[in-house]
C-alpha cells in the first residue's frame, strides 16, 4: 500500500507516471528527463541525446532543447556536441513558452540510410490550431555530420494521415518509443504516447505509430490504439494514462514483429492504483488490439499479488535476459510493500515465450531476493526506473 501519491521519475521513457490528481499540466509535475543511445553520425561509437525540457530560451520559459554528445574511442566527449531547440535552423516549430522540447525522446533509422535519427517530444506545444497543449514531435535526421534540423520533419494528430484529431491537452508526444518494427517490413517505426480524451474519458491515454519508410517517418498507414479499441482489453477510464507515460517494444512471441508493452495506471476490482501492463503485438498490418493482452500482478504466471497503489507497470524495459530469442519484460512495482515496509518496491520479470508474456519462470525481485544487495526499507521505490542493456 501507499500512504501518499507520489510523482515518479521514469529515465526509460522520459517521463512520469500520473499524480493522484491527473495529467494535466505537466510542467508542475514533471521533474526530469532521460537520455537516449544511437549512432547518429554512423562512426561506429554510440551517441547520447538529452533532453533538456525545462531550459529557459530568452523569454520562453520551459522551451526545452536537446544536448547531443557523441561517441570517441575514449568515450563521450563534449567537443563537437549540439544544442538543438524548436529555433535551431530547419528544425520546425519555434520556441514558445512551456513547449517542453526534449521531455521524451525516441531514437532510431526510420529511413534506414544507416543514420540514426532522434525524435523529440514537445508535448506542450499549443501552436497546433486552436489546440492549447495539443503537442508535437519534431524529428531530427542522422547525418555523417551527426544530426541536423535539414531535413527534419514535424507531426502532430493533424498532420497527414495520422489518426486522431489535436485538441487541447492532448500532449501529444508525452513519451516516444523508437527502435521497433511493428510491421515487419525493414523500417524502423515511432510509438507515441498522448494524454488523450476517449469519449468523455479525460486523459485516459493513447498510443499513435508513425511508420518508417524510404523517406523518414510517415502517418500513411499508423494506428491509434486506446483501451477502447477493438480487441483491447479493459477500458478507457479517466486518468489511465494508457501509453502516455510509459512504453517498451520487443519482440515477446519471436514471431519477427516487434511488440509494444505500455503502462496503465489502472483500477480493477475496487484495488485503487494497482497498475497494469498492456501488450499490443506487432503485425503485418502493425500494431494490433487482435491478441492483446492485459497484464497485473493478479494474472496467471505473474508472481506476488495486485494490491492498492502498487503501480504495476510505472516503468518498463525489455530485453533477452536469457539469451533465447524472445524478448523479456521488466515491470516496475514502485509501490509494493516487503513484509512490514511499505513503498520498499519490486521488479516483476516477466518471461517471453511463443505464447507471449508471462512465459514460464516469470520471477519477482526485490531487495531483500537472494544476492540482492542491501535491504528493504521504508520508501525505498526499487524499481521506479528501470533500463536494459541487451536487445
């Protein structure tokens, strides 16, 4: 159990899970950013972007910019490192106050030129017609110079062929997923994550894809998937935040389509804040709610139990633990009580296997799980952000 609310930091998405009091207005809630990994100058060293969200350009308050820092021999280096913001040259958009450029930010080759690309969240961006807050992802192209605004690209929920409409605090771009082929054609593809309204659900969550092609990232063919859409399980509530916050792709089943795992800020059987993980698999025609899943503690082959304010699924990563060929995922349970220590935290692997997830042997760490180091202890939130070294 929780005895308080609390805002979490996720570094693998860039962003937070929601506050007891909902999802509005991030830029009182939101405490700080991640990083993320690609070879945007094709040299053979890994780079680093970071988001900078909170930096203030002349009198644009919260306009938020990137810092890139690329990869040498002798590691990161700040020689040659960038600034990008909304005014940086070709990079659309223009700095305004509260835009929150770089609070998520999702890598990968979506034009498969061997440049990786970087996709920033600017999630309070209100130029979007009459769309206060409605956001934007700007896209940024690879380079053998590293990355550049020539060429970038700019998408909202009006941009052609993406799904869904912008409308005020929308947030489109809350949190970014790159790196994933849902459709199996070659392409590198984007997840994103808003704080949309289904129905007369407010901020119950969405999740659009933009698709990978011979010239970057398109919305021709994506999806928009919500807990209403056919074939998800559970339903559009308010404040589920569903995908808005918290996303992993993997391949779960080894059936060669990339797979997204989001977090659900989910209530179920009167167990407040208990949490949930959605998993949409990849297919020929992407991402799907055809053989979706929904996930707790509660679920067969999960181990432990779902309990109030445990907050399943507030982060997530995968990767192949075991070395097989299917994707694994590791579940954040921030708020999971140990014996007597309340908020001590958990991590639930769940095992992939070609029937999905949980594959047999799921397991349940905590600080007190053999060979851990440390202990238990008040507060302690193990497992609030989670990352993943391997594929």
């Amino acid at each position: 159990m929780r005895r308080l609310a609390v805002v979490l930091v996720l570094v693998l998405a860039g962003t937070v899970w929601p506050a007891a009091g909902g999802l509005a207005d991030r830029s009182t809630t939101t405490q700080a950013t991640g990083g993320l990994q690609g070879d945007f100058n094709n040299d053979g060293f890994a780079d680093l972007a970071v988001g900078v969200f909170g930096e203030n350009l002349a009198a644009a308050a919260n306009g938020g910019a990137v810092d890139v820092l690329y990869g040498t021999a002798s590691g990161l280096t700040g020689t040659g490192s960038q600034l990008f913001t909304q005014d940086s040259p070709g990079v659309p958009g223009g700095v305004e106050p509260d835009d929150e450029f770089g609070l998520a930010l999702g890598a990968g080759d979506f034009n498969r030129d061997r440049f990786a690309d970087l996709a920033v969240g600017a999630p309070g961006e209100d130029f979007v017609g009459a769309a206060d807050r409605g956001g934007v992802v700007n896209v940024l192209r690879g380079s053998a110079g590293g990355l550049t605004g020539a060429g970038s690209q700019l998408f909202t929920q009006d941009s052609p062929g993406v799904p869904g409409v912008a409308e005020t605090g929308d947030n489109f771009g809350l949190a970014l997923t790159g790196g994933g082929d849902f459709e199996g054609d070659g392409f590198v593809d984007l997840a994103v994550g808003s704080a949309e309204d289904v129905g007369t659900a407010e901020d119950a969550g969405a999740v659009n894809t933009l698709r990978g092609s011979a010239g970057g990232l398109t919305g021709a063919g994506g999806r928009l998937l919500t807990q209403d859409s056919p074939g998800v399980p559970g339903f559009a509530e308010q404040n589920d935040g569903f995908g808005a916050f918290v996303q992993a792709a993997g391949d779960f089943n080894g059936d060669r389509f990339t797979d997204l795992a989001v977090g659900v800020a989910e209530t179920f059987g009167g167990i407040a804040a208990a949490g949930a993980v959605s998993i949409l698999p990849g297919s020929a025609g992407g991402l799907t709610g055809s053989g979706s899943q929904l996930l707790t503690q509660d679920s067969p082959g999960v181990p432990d139990s779902a309990e109030e304010l445990d907050q399943f699924g507030s982060s997530l990563a995968s990767g192949a633990f075991d070395n097989d060929r299917f994707a694994d995922l590791a579940v954040g349970v921030v708020g999971e009580d140990v014996a007597t220590f309340q908020d001590a935290g958990a991590v639930n692997v769940l095992r992939g296997s070609a029937g999905g997830l949980p594959g047999p042997g799921s397991q349940l760490f905590t600080q007190d799980s053999p060979g851990v180091p440390d202990s238990v202890e008040f507060d302690d939130f193990f497992g609030e952000a989670l990352a993943s070294s391997g594929p």
